[in-house]
C-alpha cells in the first residue's frame, strides 16, 4: 500500500469505564459491557482492576461457568490463583497472560492473592464464532518473560502479547479472532505509529497518564477507533500507557447471559438446562 493511500484511524467514540462490583465482591472499572457499551465486536467486555486494598480484591471470583467465548487475563501487579474443574491450576504474576477459550463449557476460579496487597490488571471477553462455540476448552498461559518488549529509537516501549510488531510475534497463538494485543508506554514527547488491519474492531484503552489519539485523551478512558490502517497516538508533557487490541468481527447475533455468550436465546436456554441437570461439565 502506498504511503498516500494509508488512512490513519481517526476516534468514533470515547468510553469513560464505570465503577461496578462483580464476582465476590471485587470493584472494578468496566469499560465495555457498560450501559454506554455494550460490546465492539468481537469483543464483549474490558475490567480493570486496579486497588491497593485487599478488601477490594480478595473475595475473588469463585468457581463459575463460562460458555462460547475467551477471556484474556492479563496481570501487571498482585498475582491471581486459577483452578478448574477440568484439574487445571496456576498462579498468574505481574506481565503474565491467560488466554482461556472456554468453549463449550468450563467452571473455573480466580482469585487474587494477597502479595504487597496490590493488584492490577485487566480481563478481556473475546467472542466466538457459532462454529467454535462448542470446541474443547484450552488454556495458552503465558509467562512475563516470554512476551517480547520492543524498544523503539523515540522510547516507546510495545510489550506484544499477540500479533504483530516490527517483525517481532507475540507469544499467543492459533486465536479466531486474529487479534493485536500490544501493551504501550510512551514517554513525553513521543509519537507511536502502528499498522493495523483494515475492516478489523479496533480500541485503546488508556490506563496511565495522556496524550493525543486523534483528539486528547486521558486516563482511564476507552477510544473506538473508525475504520483505516494506521493508528497513531503522541504525548506532550505528560507519558501515557494504554493496552491496544484489534480482532476481526464476527458479525453474528448476540445473546449474552452472565457468563455464557451465544447465538440465540435457545442456546441459553439449553445452557441453563445443563447447569440444573449437572451435564454442563463432561
């Protein structure tokens, strides 16, 4: 593609995450899967979570289902216990990833430790297509060491953990959706610029300081990005950090119930059938 014809992502929507309490009573700031949005396809949902009170964070979410989609853990600081009923089990630290597809049926836990009392860290919901809808469970677990960091000559820093950047790939693999997942840190005065695929969703969700995305954006805030091949963001005097992602749509119908993400209300249905019968879980 010639350089006249690169169309620069310009901002659809900018999204300012509400404060909620999910799982056992943890807080958290929720950007999509929000009353002002409800999902930007293919992705259903984005928390943080971010607090330096365990009372905030340790009752955790306890062991619970999830049907039709993944989720995509990604841990800065504090760590999060996982186990499920399938006998998987870990413990996520600061820049490791889980990238579960739950597939047809899973109940896991997590539940966050108590180290330095600190957590922070983000949960994605990517959807599945009806096709995939009922493949087998899978976990892609990633360790902070294996997931590349990219210095660039102006001191932006790009950790990638899925797709491509300068020729580096990131660590997760095999994923539906094609995703970008790039973790961004720009300090003052810088300018990033990064490919991306035209006809692709694509949102930043701003966590640290600010900057300019087309328009000036400050954290935290979530930006929806229109439709082109490039996204840029540059700093002034403050730096800024903020997740990047990108994934094809799938463009199917939607029914969402809690955990379970499906096509149709039927499935649901049958969904909520096998939890009553025990069947859920093979």
């Amino acid at each position: 593609m010639s350089e006249d014809r690169v169309e620069v992502r310009r901002i659809d929507r900018i999204v300012t995450p509400q404060q909620v309490t999910d799982g056992a009573g943890v807080r958290l700031r929720r950007s999509i899967a929000s009353s002002a949005l409800d999902h930007v396809d293919p992705f259903l949902l984005l928390d943080e979570f971010r607090s330096d009170d365990p009372n905030e964070h340790i009752p955790g979410f306890p062991m619970h289902p999830h049907r039709g989609i993944e989720t995509v853990t990604y841990i800065l600081a504090g760590e999060v216990r996982h186990r499920d009923t399938l006998g998987n089990s870990g413990t996520l630290g600061p820049g490791d990833v889980q990238w579960m597809t739950a597939g047809r049926a899973i109940m896991h836990e997590e539940m966050p430790g108590r180290r330095d009392g600190h957590l922070q860290g983000f949960q994605l919901w990517v959807n599945l297509p009806a096709k995939d809808k009922m493949m087998s469970p899978r976990y892609q677990d990633i360790t902070a060491d294996s997931i590349s960091e990219i210095q660039r000559e102006d001191g932006v820093t790009i950790r990638v953990i899925t797709g491509v950047v300068d020729g580096v790939r990131g660590p997760v693999t095999g994923i539906i959706a094609d995703p970008i997942y790039l973790d961004v840190s720009m300090p003052p005065h810088a300018h990033f610029r990064q490919t991306v695929e035209r006809g692709h969703a694509v949102f930043a969700y701003v966590f640290e300081g600010q900057g300019s995305m087309d328009q000036d954006v400050v954290a935290p805030q979530l930006i929806v990005f229109s439709d082109g091949d490039v996204v840029t963001a540059q700093t002034g005097e403050s730096a800024m950090r903020f997740l990047l992602v990108s994934g094809a749509p799938i463009g199917e119908p939607i029914a969402r119930y809690g955990p379970f993400v499906m096509n149709t209300w039927e499935e649901i249905q049958e969904t909520l059938r096998e939890l009553r019968d025990g069947t859920f879980v093979h």
